[in-house]
C-alpha cells in the first residue's frame, strides 16, 4: 500500500482548507472596507467634490440636490 503519511489525504484537505479560509476573509474584509469607504484619488469623499462643483457654478442648485439624495441613497 501507498503510504501518504500520518494524515493522508483527509489531512491535505484540512490543510489546504486551513490556508484558504483567512485567504478569503482577507479578500473579503478588503473589499468591503472599500466598498463602504468610497474616495477619490484626491482622497476627497464624492460629497466632497459635489459641493466644489456648485460652489465653482458647474452644476445648478437642482442639480446638486438630485445628485447628493442620490448619494445618500
């Protein structure tokens, strides 16, 4: 018989499974902090650059109400 060490193949299973599963939690946590956290490159939040936009006259006063309810939603 094929000796496949003291675990066998039950073993290398658990093994693999021990090393995926902080993997995934890592990829997880990451992409939910930066779903939840939304920035620009400038590091300005989207609010943040809506009241520049009305304040240099780009958009209207409508405007920047539809687009901040839209943010906040």
């Amino acid at each position: 018989m094929m000796n496949f060490g003291c675990f066998g193949y039950g073993g290398m299973f658990m093994g693999m499974l021990l090393l995926a599963i902080p993997v995934v939690a890592a990829i997880y946590w990451f992409a939910r902090e930066a779903k939840s956290k939304p920035k620009s490159l400038s590091g300005e939040s989207p609010l943040d650059i809506l009241k520049k936009r009305y304040a240099v006259g780009e958009i209207t006063k409508d405007e920047f109400e539809r687009i901040k309810k839209d943010l906040e939603a």
